[in-house]
C-alpha cells in the first residue's frame, strides 16, 4: 500500500517537474532578445559626432567595435 502511495506521489512530482520545465523551454526559446544596431547608423552617429575617424577606415570594422567607439565618442563630447 505504502509503495503504491509513494509511486503516486512520484508520477505526480515527475508531471509537475515536466510542466515547469516546459515553461522554462518555452521561456528561454521566446525570449526576445535585443536587436544591435546596424552598422549604417552607428557609424552615421560616429561621423556626426566627431571628425577624427577616417569614415573609410570604420566601414571595415564590427558591430561590436563600432558600439564600443560611439560610448567612447559620447563619453568624451560630455
């Protein structure tokens, strides 16, 4: 009798554990994330924030870079 009680209480903690960990999955696949922006209106920001850059020379850097400039940039026009 004990074995049967603990078996159902076993499937009930497994179901409800599923449950959770299908709201988590779902979470985690539709979280939205945050959109960058694009390398045209970064590099518009830069060159309309300050002269020093060669434009050309911008062009063939990242995305990630070219956010790091602008702080910098902005930072420094303060």
């Amino acid at each position: 009798m004990l074995e049967i009680i603990i078996g159902l209480c076993g499937a009930t903690l497994l179901k409800a554990l599923h449950i959770i960990g299908t709201k988590i999955m779902a979470n985690l696949i539709n979280a939205k994330k945050e959109k960058k922006p694009t390398k045209k209106a970064l590099m518009q920001e830069i060159a309309g924030t300050t002269d020093l850059f060669n434009v050309a020379s911008l062009e063939r850097t990242n995305v990630d870079n070219l956010i790091v400039i602008l702080d910098l940039v902005n930072k420094g026009a303060k």
